[in-house]
C-alpha cells in the first residue's frame, strides 16, 4: 500500500511540473514568433508554398516521357458471323458460307510511351511556374504581416483589458468608500438623501463597466489564444506592462526610414498579378502555333476457345507501332484573334492597377506616417489630462468631506476622471497598433 502512495505521489508530482512546463506565457515579440509558426493561416501559407513547388513539377512532367499500359480481355458470347462466297471454297456462284473468323476469347496487352516535341502552351507553362512561385512566397509573406498584425491588436487589447479591470476596482473601492460614508451621515442627519443617490448612481454605472471589462477580458484572452493557435481557453499570460510597451513603441525616428516600394509586400503581388496576365497574354498567342507529338508502342495479343492465357503453351503474337500527331490551327473564325485581344486588355489593365497600386501604397504610408505621429501626441496628451482629471477630482473629493462642494460636483469630477482613464488607455493602445501598420507598409520589424 505504500509502495503504491508513493507512486501516485510520485505520478502526480511528474503531471503537475509537466503541467507547468506547458504554462503560455509571452511577450509581445514572443507571440508574435509563436503565431507565425502555429496560427492555423499561416500553416496553410506554408503548405501553399509546398502545393506550388509540387504543380510546378506537375506542369514540367507534362512535357516529358509518359509511358501508359493497357490490358483488355474479351470475350465474344455470341461470335458474329460473317458471310463469304461460296465459290471460294468450290460452292455454286451466287451462294454464300457463312464463317466465324477468329476464336471467342481473346487477350491483349499494350504498353505506350509517348512523348511531346513541341507545344507552346507548354513552353509558357513552364516561364510561368516561376511566377507562380514568386506569388505563393508574396503571398505567405503578406500572410505573416497579416499574423503579426492580428497578434499584436489582440495583445494590446488583453493588456487594455486587464488595465481597465484594475482601475475600474479601484475607482470601485473609492466610490464604495464616499457612498458608505455619506450614507452615514444621512442617517445622522448630516448630510442630503441626493448625495446618496448620486453616488449610487455612479457606483451602478463603474460596476456595471467593471463586469463588462471583465467579460472583455477573458474574450481577448481567446482572441489572442486563437491568433496564435493555441486552444481557446489555453491559460496564456503576458509577461508586459502596457505603459512599458506602448514606452517601446515611440520611436519618431522610424518616420525618416528610406521607403523602397519594392519591399512592400502588397506592390510585389501587383507585380505578381502583371506576370500573371503577361504568361496569359503569352498563352493566348501559343494556342495559333502547331502541336507536335510521338508515340511508340509495344503489344502482344493472344486467341482461345478457353481461358487459358496464363498457360506456358499460349501463344502470343506481337505487335508494334511507331507514329506523330502534328495539330495545325488553320482557322478558328477568329475565337483564337479574339482571346489574345481580350488577353492583351487584360495585361493592360493589369499595368494600369500597378501604377494605381503604387501611388494608393505611397499614399497609405503618408496616412501610416500622420496617425502614428497623432497616436504619440494623443498619448502625451492624454496622460497630461489624466493627471489633471486625477487632481481635480481629488480636489472636489476634499471639497465634498468639507462640505464645500456637492455631490452633483464630485460627480462630474468622477465621471471626467473615468473617461480620461479609458482615453488614456486606449491612447496606448493606438500608439501600438498604428507603429505596427507603418511597419507593415515599411515591410521591417524595427
């Protein structure tokens, strides 16, 4: 019995540090590096790439040798009869003997190899494997500024969450304190059955916020569980401090980084969408030359009353066949004219949506530049009139115990230094998630 106590302790103390050991806790950088390799579009992003390297080849391996083998078996259940002269065989002229050529059952067995000499939809296939290749890496790279974008709002919003909860507990804790007190002196007579109310009004409403952020806070916990690919309810933990982050994340020298609109990931995909239609234009035009094929087989076939094709004293009788298939396109009434036409508009526009692309692109990141520089003076000023919204409402909280201030007047002061609280808030977050989208346009992590 011990022996078995000392091995469930024993199995118990293995599960709880391995428990501990799969623990999530992160910082921002960290979640990011996690979501890239586990958010569930970026493992998709992955096996795009993978998909496209294998239809390359797919593509490739239509133009070379391809060997097939076919193997058929028949049997005639009722022969058909054919009718010849009776005269062949010394009969009257004008009669005829009807004969069954061949035996019931026959056997064959072919193998083909063909291969493919000229065909120019295959050459542009090839050129455009390429491009499509370019497109699939583009596009898993959007993909990850897209995951990285995703996980850095989803942990700014945890930390919003968390921060609101605290100070709305603490401005609950106040209020509790001044509605306990001037319900005191009420009772005593000493003070107005208003301020009583007042304050219960803004008690209902801050703890009303406070279930509600709460709430928020265990959404935005699954938000960012999810964005990372992590189980929903997976006990994840930030290990920063929103003030310390939003802190890290004020760097005006980024607004004099040197833009290179080949870096950004968006204008590369225009690029790619100009190749695409470029290789279709080509297709288009390759479907007027000639197609040129061989082909070469090798077959045996055999002839019985009876099944018995497997036996050593069957014989077979062989057969081979050496050949090309050249396609000439002569005339299409013009369909082949009036797809290269449609194909060589669409390349146009194509060009045309680059262009637009580019300036939207420089145009955006003007916009990126603009609100990051707001986020930060939106920041500064909203810690500034946090600190004077805590100093007025702390003045009216001595006026009110002095009785030189009402109640209706500390209200105001309280309800300004919540508001100011969550503007505060999520001015950080806004400094945040605005560096990010310059970043993303910038295409660099610093």
């Amino acid at each position: 019995m011990r022996n078995q106590f000392l091995i469930l302790i024993t199995f118990l103390s293995i599960s709880l540090g391995y428990s501990q050991e799969q623990a999530n806790s992160f910082t921002l950088e960290e979640a990011i590096q996690f979501a890239l390799e586990n958010n569930y579009t970026a493992i998709n992003a992955d096996r795009d790439i993978i998909d496209a390297q294998k239809q390359k080849w797919e593509t490739i391996a239509s133009g070379l040798p391809q060997v097939n083998g076919a193997i058929s078996y028949q049997n005639q259940l009722k022969q058909p009869v054919s009718l010849l002269p009776a005269e062949l065989a010394g009969g009257a002229a004008g009669e005829f003997i009807p004969v069954v050529f061949s035996q019931p059952q026959s056997a064959t067995a072919t193998a083909t190899l063909t291969q493919q000499i000229f065909d120019g939809s295959y050459i542009v296939g090839v050129q455009a494997t390429k491009a499509f290749l370019s497109y699939s890496a583009n596009n898993k790279e959007k993909t990850e500024l897209d995951v990285r974008k995703q996980v850095v709002e989803a942990y700014g919003n945890v930390l919003l969450a968390e921060e609101s909860v605290e100070i709305l507990e603490k401005n609950k804790a106040t209020l509790e304190k001044n509605l306990y007190e001037t319900s005191k002196l009420y009772e005593n007579g000493l003070g107005e059955e208003e301020s009583v109310d007042q304050l219960q009004i803004t008690l209902s409403s801050i703890e009303n916020q406070l279930q509600n952020a709460i709430r928020l806070k265990q959404i935005t916990l699954q938000m960012l569980n999810v964005s990372m690919g992590l189980d929903l309810n997976a006990p994840t933990q930030l290990q920063e401090e929103l003030e310390d982050l939003t802190l890290s994340k004020m760097d005006l020298s980024i607004l004099g980084t040197d833009f290179n609109i080949n870096d950004n990931v968006d204008y590369k995909l225009a690029e790619n969408l100009n190749e695409q239609r470029f290789f279709e234009w080509k297709l288009a035009r390759s479907r007027a030359l000639p197609t040129l094929n061989a082909f070469v087989n090798y077959g045996s076939s055999a002839y019985s009353n009876d099944f018995d094709f497997l036996s050593s004293d069957q014989q077979w009788f062989d057969s081979s066949i050496l050949g090309f298939d050249l396609s000439i396109p002569i005339f299409s009434s013009f369909k082949r004219s009036a797809s290269t036409q449609r194909a060589k508009i669409a390349l146009e526009k194509a060009k045309t949506q680059l262009t637009e692309a580019e300036q939207q692109i420089r145009l955006q990141l003007e916009n990126a530049k603009n609100n990051y520089t707001l986020a930060i003076d939106n920041y500064e000023t909203a810690k500034q009139n946090l600190m004077l919204s805590e100093r007025i409402e702390n003045k009216n909280q001595i006026k009110y115990k002095e009785g030189l201030a009402t109640s209706f007047e500390l209200r105001q002061a309280q309800t300004q230094l919540y508001a100011t609280q969550q503007e505060f808030l999520q001015s950080m977050v806004e400094v945040i998630n605005k560096k990010t989208e310059l970043e993303i346009i910038l295409n660099t992590k610093a």
